[in-house]
C-alpha cells in the first residue's frame, strides 16, 4: 500500500470517529442511518444496541438515567480528552447526584413492618420508583433496614461524603449495598442486582477496607439466602484479606487521620468475628478460624456517639477486662454484643466438640458466663426501646444471642442443624421421659431452664419492634427457642396453651422475616410441619399438664392454635411485629398481661 493510500485510510479512520460529535463536514450532510459509531458504552454493548458514543455519557444512558462507561480500549481516539473520558467504572459520584434525597423515602414491603405512628399513603405506596431516586432508595433502605444489626460502615452521612470524595474505592461496596437494600423493597427488582453482586464479589478485588466490608455484607445475605457455600467462601475471603491489611492489629485503625473511618475499620473487624463465631455454629461450609490469629483491636463506642461523629478515646479489650473485673457495667451495647460472641466461641462451641469427661465442667463455666453477662447489662439498657422510639438493634441481638446459647448448651449436637424435620422424633437429650423440675415455694420458676430462656427470647418481643431489622441467622436461634417448646409439649410433660402460643408467635416472626430471608420462611415451613404432626389436639377440661400449679393451666381448653393448621399466608397479622402479646395466664401466682409480664431480671430464679 503507497503512501498516499494509508493518509487516506487515516483520515477515512479519523473521520469516522469523530463524526459522533458531528465535527465533519462530510459526516454531518450524510444520512443518520450511514454513520457507523466504532466505539460504544458498555451498557449499549452490553443491550447490542446502538450508541452515539458521546463523551462522558452517551445519550441513551442519560434518558434512561443509567452509569454510562467505556472499555478501557482507546482504539480509534486520538483527542487525549476523549481518551481521558473513558474509564472502566460508573461514575460513582453520581451515585447520590441525581437523586433528591427529600423525596426518596424508603419503600417497604408490608404495613405491619412500619415504626409505631407510621402510615402508609395508599397512592404513595403504588407508585413506582423512578430511575432518578433509585440509587438513593436502595441506600436508604439499606441503612433503615439491614445496616442497624450490622453497623460496620460509617454512618449514612459520613458514607457519602467518602463515596463523593473517592468513588472508584466504593464500587464494588455500592453495588452490595444496592443488592441488599432491594431486598426490602417491593419494587425494585432484586434478580440484576444480585447478580451484579455475586458476579463482582467472586471477581478479583483489590486489597481494601471496602473489598472486606463489601464481602462481609455479602456473606451475610448469602447466608439468609441459604447460599451457603457461597456465604463461606465470601467469609473466608473477607478474613483474609481483612488479616493481610492488618485489620486485627489496633494500629490499623490508629493510622488513620479520620475517627469515624476508624470507628468503622474497628467495628468491622469485630463484625467478621460474629460472622465466623455464627458460622462456626451452623457448620456451614469450611472456615477460616479468625479465633487463631491475634489481636488488640480496640472496642467500639456507643451507637449515638458514632452516628454523631464525636468518637470518644477508644478503650483497649485489657481496660475493659480489668473494668469488669472491677464491677463496672457502663459500656457500649456492641462491646457487650462482643462480650457474648465471646462467650459462644470460647465455651458454647467447644462445649459439644469435647470428650464427655470434660462436658460437665464446659458446661458449668458456660451456663455461667452467660448468667453474669445478663446481669451485668444495665437495667436502662434491656428497656431495649427509649423515650424516643429508637430501638438498641444492637444490644437486642446480644440479648437473644445470650438466650440462644443457653438452650444451645442444653439441646443435644445432632440438634444443632437448620433440619428440624429430620432430628426432632429423635427427642431431646435426656430421653421422653425427663420431666420438668418440679420446685414449689415462692419466687420459684417451675420449668426447666430451657423453658425459661426460650420464655425469655419471647419476652423481648413484648416491645416495639421492626422485624426486618433482626439479622438473617436470628431464624436460626429462633428455631431453637421453638425447638424448645415442641420437646417440652411432646415428650417433656409440658404442654399447655401457652407454649403453643408462643410457638404459634415464633411461626409468625419468622414468616414476617422471611419475606426478607429464605432462611427463616424455610425454617417457618419446617416449624409448622413438625408442629401440626405432633401436636395433637387436646380438648378435655379436665387434661393438667405436670408441672407444680397445674390448676393454672386448666382453666380453658388446650388445643393446637388453628394458625398451625393453616397456610403461611393466613398466620401473619397485620400489625404483628409492633404489638406485646395479647395472652392472659398465671404462673406461680403472676398475672401476665401485656405490660405486665415480670422484667427480664426475675426469669431466672429456678
């Protein structure tokens, strides 16, 4: 080829590129249907449809308020701009920019889900979310709804302001928030979302405190999604990067200038190690034990002071060690939260791993060590909901954790797994034939300790309180507390109405829960087959349960609640979830109604 005929090629080349931006003459007289783009968005390549490849967003992704970017290829650019204008990434400053953060308010998915006071617009309810506020309406329903159980990045005002300030560090974190916000609503789509999430966090990431956060997050949902193995490796991969970062050192979190940033790195540390302890207790999938590797991670502060910025001095885990010691009581509701993962990973969980011979001193120190975890939590802090409405989501969780385990150390190993169906005729540990302690005088709890924990798991929903906000592996621990009262209905000599109630209760949570996690809608479907297989109902006047009053129990009719009987979608009330319990009963010569069930204080007195 001459000379002259590569010139010709050249500017025949340049010509074409450049007619997008209609800087050609020849280009602008011909028709719309000959121009030929040569270089195109992702998004329009993605659809194979056409795009005007104008610079830095094409004209499609504008109308339809989407990220426009471009392949990293600059073939075909010669205006170093144009090349500059390209990048791999959607804009994430733009992110929050489009959106009106007034007018996107959280969609959420049932009217008994809403805080007290609450009301839906009908009108409101049944519009549909415009493209423009969809990335503020995911956001906002993320930090309402998932983001108080698992506090770990920084408050929502604070997050924007790091998302603004550098947006490539937060694409991948954004696109996890995206998915798990959109599971709480009704209308935004889940399925392209979660994909985009699962897609990015299987990819290669870079070695950031964002890639640990973002992977943790997605751990989290794989898990209320019973995507286990997906939920362990995500795990896994968070604690090791989080580990080559030196995220379990204290001075990770001190070299930063920013105390909210550091506040953030610390809580997310210690929200990897309720990750793996919960993991660790489901056996689900192959761990990373993050027990064997070493740390001096300072604690976290209370709730308020971190979404205020105001971050105190933080205290060291020996300070807390030597305060407790000391009969101090006045800390933060995740320190305590930390205080009882503690306790399940360093006694819970090797307590049904060890030979029989050490079983009983594992299980004294236990059952113990959870004990003065409940009385050493303030009175004004399991109030759980304050003058305000707020509720301490945090603390909640420590509060069922520590109830949990107490009947995890009474159920036997089999029973440990998510399969009720499976192991419950196998009965609990001591056989049909234990029998409930039968201790009379006053001030005296007649039930077995098991009975008084799950009592004590119930109680906490006496209070007002939104049920998506509880966390995915809360369904696990529920299945415990209702694991619980079908041994003591069917082979401990304890049915009574009132289990069954409460039992029908539980089915109710975790069904308003699965809406939200496949997990608890499982476990809610097993429940109610395993209840209505079993409990058979009683209709004599004269039937008594055996325990110490049973006149107490004899005054109406036992029989299985008609809810048990019936399908999902007929057991769920639509105020359930922000209402006490509607039950009147006596035990030892209380009259429990409402507000006036006994305080959390005077359960365990057997």
């Amino acid at each position: 080829m001459s000379r002259g005929s590569e010139n010709t090629a050249g500017s025949r080349q340049a010509s074409t590129a450049s007619s997008p931006e209609g800087s050609e003459p020849k280009a602008a007289n011909r028709s719309k249907a000959n121009i030929r783009v040569s270089l195109a968005c992702v998004q329009c390549r993605s659809k194979h449809v056409k795009c005007d490849a104008t610079q830095p967003a094409c004209n499609r992704c504008r109308a339809e308020d989407k990220p426009c970017f471009y392949a990293k290829s600059r073939r075909g650019i010669r205006d170093p701009k144009k090349r500059s204008l390209i990048s791999d990434k959607p804009p994430a400053a733009s992110f929050f920019s489009t959106s009106n953060p007034s007018s996107a308010a959280p969609s959420v998915q049932s009217a008994h889900d809403l805080p007290r006071g609450w009301t839906i617009n009908p009108e409101t309810q049944a519009s549909s979310v415009s493209p423009k506020n969809e990335k503020e309406v995911l956001l906002d329903l993320f930090y309402s709804y998932f983001y108080p159980s698992y506090p770990c990045l920084p408050p929502k005002r604070f997050f924007r302001n790091h998302v603004d300030s550098d947006p490539d560090s937060y694409h991948f974190l954004l696109s996890v928030i995206n998915f798990c916000g959109s599971l709480y609503s009704t209308e935004i789509p889940s399925d392209d979302l979660r994909e985009a999430a699962y897609s990015a966090g299987c990819a290669s990431l870079p070695f950031t405190v964002q890639s640990v956060q973002g992977l943790l997050l997605m751990s989290i949902a794989a898990f209320g999604e019973m995507k286990f193995d997906h939920h362990a490796g995500f795990s896994n991969r968070a604690v090791t990067i989080a580990v080559d970062l030196g995220m379990n050192r204290k001075a990770f979190a001190d070299g930063t200038s920013d105390p909210v940033l550091a506040e953030s790195y610390r809580r997310t540390w210690w929200c990897l190690t309720f990750q793996d302890s919960a993991r660790s207790l489901c056996e689900t999938g192959s761990s990373h034990p993050i027990t064997d590797v070493n740390s001096d991670v300072d604690l976290p502060c209370e709730e308020w002071e971190y979404d205020s910025g105001i971050i105190p001095q933080p205290m060291s885990q020996s300070q807390y060690e030597t305060q407790v010691s000391l009969g101090q009581s006045d800390f933060s509701s995740m320190v305590y939260l930390i205080d009882i993962y503690k306790i399940q990973t360093d006694l819970v969980l090797p307590y049904h791993e060890a030979p029989a011979d050490k079983k009983p001193e594992i299980f004294e120190r236990a059952d113990a060590r959870i004990c003065d975890w409940l009385r050493r939590v303030p009175k004004w802090k399991t109030n759980l909901v304050d003058p305000d409405g707020m509720v301490d989501v945090v603390l909640y969780h420590g509060l069922v954790l520590a109830h949990v385990n107490r009947l995890r150390l009474r159920q036997p190993t089999p029973r440990n797994s998510i399969n009720i169906r499976e192991y419950f005729p196998l009965g609990p540990s001591k056989g049909p034939d234990r029998k409930g302690q039968l201790v009379k005088g006053f001030g005296w709890n007649p039930h077995p300790i098991d009975i008084q924990a799950a009592n004590s798991f119930c109680d906490l929903f006496r209070r007002p309180f939104p049920t998506r906000n509880l966390r995915a592996i809360f369904a696990v621990g529920a299945l415990r507390v209702a694991l619980a009262y079908l041994d003591a209905c069917v082979f401990l000599g304890l049915d009574s109405l009132v289990f069954r109630e409460r039992l029908n209760r539980l089915i109710q949570i975790l069904t308003v829960h699965g809406e939200t996690w496949p997990l608890s809608q499982k476990i809610a479907e097993d429940v109610k087959v395993v209840a209505k297989e079993y409990l058979t109902p009683r209709t004599s006047q004269s039937w008594k349960p055996g325990i110490s009053e049973p006149d107490a129990w004899a005054a109406a009719p036992v029989a299985v609640p008609t809810s048990l009987m019936t399908d999902a979608s007929g057991i769920v009330p639509n105020h359930f979830g922000f209402e006490p319990y509607q039950q009147v009963y006596q035990v030892e010569g209380w009259t429990m109604h409402d507000n006036n069930w006994p305080a959390l204080t005077d359960i365990y007195q057997a």
